[in-house]
C-alpha cells in the first residue's frame, strides 16, 4: 500500500513547480540557512568531504555549489587499459546490455524507446540500433559531474522536455518508459568508437542541468530543442576522455550508448553494481 501511495504520488505531485522552489532555496545564499542545509545533507547522506577540493562544508556560497563540488587531483583516476571505455559518474548501475528492437531494458518487464529518449528523431537514434547501453544512477551523496566515457567531438545537444518522476528503483519498476519520459538533454559525439550517446536525466527536485559548452540548459519554453555543432557554426567542441561533459544541480542519472559491434561491457558488472567516476566500464570491441 506505501508503494501504491507513493507512485500515485508521482503522476499528482506538480514535478516542476516543486523543482523550481527547491532550485531556489538550493541556490540561497543566507549563510545560516544554506550552512544548516549543507551540514545536515552531508551528515544524512554520508557524504566523503575527504575527497572534495574545498572539505570546509561553511565554504560553498550556495548549496549547489556544495553538491556540484569539485574533487581533489586524483581521486578519481582514469582506467588506463587500452580501448577502455570509462565509467561517465559515480553511482551504481542501473541496467545495461543490448538495445533489442529498439529498445533499452529498465527493470521488472519494463523497457524504454530508444528513439523517444533521444528526442523522439528515428534518424538520430538509428546509429544506436542493436547497440549497447548503460544506465548509471547518482545517488544524493555521490560526486555529480559527468565525464565523458571517450574522447570525442560534439555534434549535436538536444533539450528533451518531460515530467520529473522521482528516479529510485521503485520507480524504475513501477513507472513506464520512465528514463524516456523525464526531461532530460542528450549529448550526441562522434568518437573513435563511432556515434555516443550521453543522456543526462532529470528527476523530481532536479533543479537543473549544466554542460560545460552550453552552461545551465535552460531553454526559454519547455519545447523540444536541438542545437547542432560543427566547425562553420559554432566551432568544435572536442573532449578528451575523462574531460567533464557536464553536472547535475541535484542529480539523477546518466546513460552512454553506442552503436552496434562497437564496445563489450565489464563482465563483472550487473545491475546494481557500485561504480565511480573513470573506471573500467567497458573495453572496446576487436
């Protein structure tokens, strides 16, 4: 009955004016009230300030700032192996494996589009069919910047509007199509390993998403909107593996995917599966 209750919650809740407020005290700079906020987070969640560049939790000018904060040199090394792919966040793994017939497993006999995560183009998401996919979850304590899983040039950005459903395992069983359905903003690359896919997924109280080319994505209308990238445009933008691609103010999750025939995940990873930020995530396929 609790589970029923709270996943009717998430179809009444209104997702984005929740979101909006939370992003607002989340952005406040009284010093009492975003030091109390910022301490009692860290404590509740356990949060690791040994490997933050700033440990002194009062620092931080907003809680944002707290929760997007950067890491010392080195706490997270990149996997050196030859044709590594590296894991894009912290977090745990949600799902990964095979896009069959279009479409991406979520949990407990639910699937999602393809074509409707990356917007809803079949001519965009083609390059991706019968390819791999990885889902990664951020949860509240962990590091919430993103980084790229292989170098690669950026082509395309793509603002995706949606709803903000709460993004746990309880939704992932319960609500259809969910990662397909949030507002989210998919990074398209070409890479040595041919067309990535990074998408990053907002959920309920997300109060944004930031690129490191585009600053905070916040298109004036919540429609559709794809920005292209070429050298006659807006000039390259190129990224080394590792580099960060973007961050979550509040986060969510993370999902990398590639075409056919062209990466092989780490087997010792399932669903479930605790990760960090420059680890082995796959190996690219010989």
């Amino acid at each position: 009955m609790k589970q029923r209750l709270f996943i009717l919650s998430q179809y009444l809740l209104p997702h984005h004016l929740l979101s909006r407020l939370i992003g607002c005290v989340a952005e406040c700079r009284i010093g009492w009230l975003k030091n109390r906020l910022i301490a009692w987070f860290a404590k509740q969640y356990r949060v690791d300030m040994s490997e933050a560049q700033v440990e002194d939790l009062s620092a931080y000018e907003h809680f944002n700032a707290f929760f997007t904060r950067a890491l010392k040199a080195g706490a997270r090394p990149l996997d050196e192996t030859p044709g590594a792919i590296l894991c894009p966040a912290d977090g745990a793994i949600s799902q990964l494996g095979v896009i069959e017939h279009g479409r991406l497993f979520q949990a407990k006999g639910h699937s999602f589009s393809a074509t409707e995560l990356l917007g809803g183009d079949a001519e965009r998401a083609a390059p991706f069919m019968g390819g791999q996919f990885a889902t990664v979850y951020l949860s509240p304590k962990d590091y919430h910047r993103v980084h790229m899983p292989l170098a690669g040039t950026l082509k395309e950005m793509v603002y995706v509007p949606g709803r903000l459903f709460s993004v746990n395992q309880t939704t992932a069983e319960n609500v259809p199509e969910l990662f397909a359905r949030n507002e989210r903003v998919v990074c398209l690359f070409d890479t040595e390993r041919g067309p990535m896919a990074v998408v990053l997924v907002g959920a309920m109280i997300v109060a944004s998403v930031e690129t490191v080319w585009a600053g905070l994505v916040t298109p004036p209308k919540r429609e559709l909107k794809s920005t292209r990238y070429d050298a006659e445009s807006r000039g390259l933008i190129e990224l080394a593996k590792g580099a960060e691609l973007g961050r979550f103010k509040l986060g969510s999750t993370a999902i990398v995917l590639f075409g056919p025939q062209q990466v092989q995940w780490a087997e010792e990873l399932t669903a479930g599966s605790t990760v960090r930020m420059g680890q082995l995530l796959g190996n690219a396929q010989l």
